[in-house]
C-alpha cells in the first residue's frame, strides 16, 4: 500500500501541482511544520545555554519535529484508509509532500526567460529558486544555477519523499519533509544554530543518503535514453564526485 501510495502522489502531484488556491486558503504542511520549528528554535535555543546543553535541546526538538507530523500523518492514514475512497484522499495528502510540478515549472521558467527576455529576466527568473545573488551571474551562470537547483530538488524535493512514502507511507513521507525543513531553517553552521541545529543537520544527512544515491542512479538512466547524452560520462562524473559531499562535523 504504501508503494501504491508513492506511486500514485507522484502521478497526481505531477499532473496538478499544489494549487495556489488551496496554499492561500489552507496554507501548506510545510509551512505548518515551519512555525512548530520556529517556535521550538524561540524556546529550547538559547544563548546563555552551554553547546552540549544546545545540543541536547535540539536533539529534543528534532524529535518533535520528526515525531509529530509523522504521528499525525500516520493516524490520518490508518483513519482514511478504513473507509472505500480513502486511498484519494491520502494521495490527496500526500502529493504535498512533493515538489516536482513546481520544480519544473520555476527551471522551466527561467529557460523561457532567458530565451525571451534575456540576462536581466533570466536573472530574475533563477532568484526565485536559488539563495545566491543572481546580479553576479552571466547567461551561463543563470542556467547553471537552474540546472544545480534542479538536480538538489529532484532529490529532497522529490525523490526522498517519495522514497519515504514508498517505506513507510503517509507517515515515512511526512517525517522526511520535517526533518529537510529543520536542516533548512536550522540546520546551519551559524553562532545560533551550530550547536542547536546539529542534530538536524546530521539527521538529515543520513535520511537523503540513500535518495541522493538513487537520484544519481535514475538521472543516469534517464539520461542512457535521451539523444545527445552521455550516459557513461554521467556515471564516471558521479562516482567522481559522490565522496566529495562535505558532512556536518
């Protein structure tokens, strides 16, 4: 079931997209697990506190963050699934979970950009997806930074989850996007969140390692069925690069 559930949010979520009509009236999961975040980092980070001490309280705020949206998403999937059409309104739920329409609608975006409008709009299309300043970037920068963006997002936007989902259904895919959302917002080498958002950001490394392994595997497979390809190249560039990944210490 939760293959199928996997499955199926992936077709739905790619076909639909999250639509902005609901994101204005109902907000988005993540922008829910974004204010228990925000309000755990107020009350457990505090600076007077030693760095262990920090830890800890981040260790315990990850598991609230982890734990909680998973618990909830699992009661909602054992409740819904008990009755005949529950399975659409879990792939429903869970398509919000992913990201791959409006992935490829913002690289999408900044390629028409570029052919219609020139440097300046493809600038302003590439900030919508990237944190760096688009200001400094020539036209083959801009598409490099569409494309770096792409490769990221196609992991943790849509792989891992859909890879968690796949594991562990509603629940699996719900944990995932919390715990990807804390090392987001936390999970920074800063003099606030070093020693708070460690835990985030160690445990979200281990969780997008087997997806950023199998998002490698299908992107050079893709890549063996498009004209124009190099599908060896491909490989020889990930196993190049796959060790130089710089883990938080």
């Amino acid at each position: 079931m939760s293959v199928l559930i996997a499955f199926l949010s992936l077709a739905f979520e790619a076909k639909f997209g999250y639509p902005d009509s609901l994101f204005r009236a109902f907000g988005h999961p993540v922008t829910w697990i974004g204010r228990l975040i925000s309000c755990l980092d107020g009350a457990l980070n505090r600076a007077t506190d030693s760095d262990r001490t920090r830890r800890l309280c981040g260790l315990a705020a990850l598991a609230i963050i982890v734990g909680l949206p998973a618990l909830v998403a699992y009661a909602l999937e054992r409740l819904l699934l008990s009755h005949v059409l529950g399975l659409f309104v879990v792939v429903a739920f869970a398509t919000t979970l992913l990201a791959q329409r409006s992935l490829s609608d913002h690289v999408e975006a900044v390629a028409k950009a570029l052919d219609t409008g020139g440097l300046t709009a493809g600038r302003a299309a590439v900030s919508q997806i990237v944190g760096r300043d688009p200001e400094q970037l020539d036209r083959a920068g801009v598409a490099r930074a569409a494309i770096e963006s792409l490769a990221e997002n196609f992991s943790d936007g849509v792989v891992a989850p859909a890879f968690w989902m796949a594991i562990g259904g509603l629940a699996g895919g719900a944990a995932y996007k919390a715990s990807n959302t804390a090392d987001s917002m936390i999970g920074h080498r800063t003099p606030k969140h070093e020693a708070f958002g460690w835990a985030a950001a160690r445990f979200d490394d281990l969780v997008n390692l087997p997806a950023s392994r199998l998002t490698a595997l299908l992107i050079i497979v893709a890549a063996a069925f498009l004209s124009g390809v190099d599908a060896k190249a491909a490989w020889r560039a990930v196993w190049r690069d796959a060790r130089k990944r710089r883990w938080q210490a």
